[in-house]
C-alpha cells in the first residue's frame, strides 16, 4: 500500500490506550493509526483525536512524541526537538484534567498522510485515539462515526490470533495493520483456512458448527525497522492450491478467523485488525488476542509463482 496514495479501510479504526503509571514514572503508548485529514473510500473523510485524561491533576504534565512508525521505515524522534504538549498556566482552583489533540498535530514534520505514533506520558492517564469518518472545528470534537478500541501500551511477543473473521468483499472488508516498534526488522505470516459447515444429516448442513477445512496459503509481511504495514480487504489477497484448479482465490462468503506467527519469537510487535461492512462503509474492532489456538491446518500443496500475493 502506498501511504500517498491510498486510506486503508482500517482508518476506520480509532483506538483506546488505558494505562496507570506512578507519578514519577512515564509509559510510552502506541497509537497504531494516526491519520491527518484524508479521503477514503466511498466517499468519506478521516482525522483523529486523540484525548489524554489525566486522571490526577498533573499541572507539570509534558506529553512528548518518541517515534513515528511508517510503511517504509519510521523514526526515533530526537528528544530535543520532538513535538511536545503541556497545560498552560491556569488560575486556582483549575486543575488540568485532558489534553486534546488532533492528527496534524501528532504528524508534525511528517510527510506521510498515516502512521503509527509512540506517545510518552508520565503519571496516571487515559489516552483515547478516535479516528473519524467526519470533520469537526478546529477547537471542537470532530464530527462522524468512527471507532474505540481498547488496546495495551505493551507489544506482544510470538503468535496472536484474530478471532473474528467473515470473507466475501461484497459484504465485508477485513483490513489487519502490523506496527513494528523497534530498530530490527520483522518478518510475519498470516494463516488462515476455510471453514466448512458440518453436516447435522446425510444432506443437511447445520451452520451452528463449523469445521477447518482447507487451509490457504501463508501471506507474508515484512516490517522495516519502526515499520507500519497494513493489509486491507485481507481475503482479496489470501488463496488456496490444490492439485486440479492450481491457485482459487479465498474472497468468497464465509467464516474465518487468522493466526500471525513471527519469525522473531522475542520481538515486539502490535497488530491490529477492523472488520468493515461494505454497504455502510461502517466498521467494527476485531479484538487480537495473544498466542495460537493450535491444530489449525497448513497448506501442504505448493503454489504456482502466479499465485504469490507481495
């Protein structure tokens, strides 16, 4: 995907970091997509807010931006110059109590539209990221339907899942996105397989129970230090091989849900994935959680050349 080019589905996406620190100490939370102002499809417009409350006054309060992840390659930010936000003066009784800020902002200096953002905010906070399908004033919130999604300021290491997942681009639009928060490069491969209903009788299917069925073809993605990948409408990319038909792609209605597995057992990572519904353009979070549900098949067939996916 070309930052300059294109708005992934999963702008769609707005995430909700909670965390509690000490006073004296400060966390550092990921927020995987910052957009800044952008069109998308069918018509619609993104931006983010982002909004820390500090959930004891904090009047010395200095949120600063650490690094910025990008598709081809991010930054560490140099600490000296690195945009930074703090409360102004204010007259007691006033407590500071939240930091609003929007994706011009926490993009500063940065020439791409999208990106992952690392935040270091001392003390107890909440930090919410909305990302809207909207526009809002420049002091107000921004305006439209968007999401929240709750995510950890720690990476996961080894093997997540993403529990939820339904093919067929007519109706659904599975976009996943991948942050690599570190100075090496990552290696990831996405399973999947098709599942099948089973059958309640000699010719009846039951659609309460679903069976693995065939598995697809790993695909593989590649993250470059402080990295930021995303793979929308997933399943117009994923295929299956077998002996007769070569390579069937796996955009077709049904039941999914998908393994990530790094190369890296120990190196940290954050993924993130949004399920949107075609007709509405309206999306919905897909929770990863950590480590492999297990048995699920590998494809053992080797495919063609003309059915790798970059």
């Amino acid at each position: 995907m070309k930052v300059s080019r294109m708005v992934s589905d999963v702008l769609t996406v707005a995430v909700l970091s909670v965390a509690i620190a000490g006073a004296a100490s400060a966390a550092t939370y990921v927020l995987p997509v910052v957009v800044s102002g952008v069109p998308g499809l069918n018509g619609s417009f993104w931006d983010s807010e982002v909004r820390i409350l500090l959930l004891s006054p904090q009047p010395d309060i200095v949120v600063r931006r650490v690094w910025v992840a990008l598709a081809g390659g991010g930054f560490v930010d140099n600490p000296t110059t690195a945009p930074t936000w703090s409360f102004p003066p204010s007259p007691p009784p006033a407590q500071p109590r939240m930091i609003v800020l929007k994706g011009s902002e926490l993009l500063q200096g940065v020439a791409a539209t999208h990106a992952a953002v690392g935040l270091e905010i001392p003390g107890a906070v909440a930090v919410y990221l909305h990302n809207v399908n909207g526009r809002g004033g420049q002091d107000g919130p921004l305006l439209g339907n968007g999401q929240l999604i709750q995510s950890s300021s720690s990476p996961f290491a080894g093997p997540v899942t993403i529990p939820w997942a339904t093919a067929g681009s007519a109706k659904f639009r599975m976009s996943v996105g991948w942050v690599n928060p570190s100075p090496a490069p990552l290696t990831l491969r996405v399973f999947t397989s098709k599942l099948s209903t089973a059958y309640s009788g000699p010719y009846t299917q039951d659609p309460r129970y679903w069976l693995d069925s065939i598995a697809l073809q790993p695909l593989v993605v590649t993250l470059p230090p402080w990295g930021w990948r995303q793979v929308d409408d997933i399943f117009s990319k994923l295929v299956w091989c077998n002996d007769l038909n070569g390579c069937v792609g796996a955009d077709d209605d049904g039941l999914h849900f998908l393994e990530v597995e790094p190369n890296d057992l120990q190196a940290p990572y954050f993924a993130y994935a949004s399920m949107i519904y075609s007709p509405l353009n309206d999306p919905e979070f897909v929770s990863v959680i950590p480590g492999s549900v297990g048995g699920a098949p590998r494809s053992s067939v080797p495919c063609p050349p003309y059915c790798s996916v970059p």
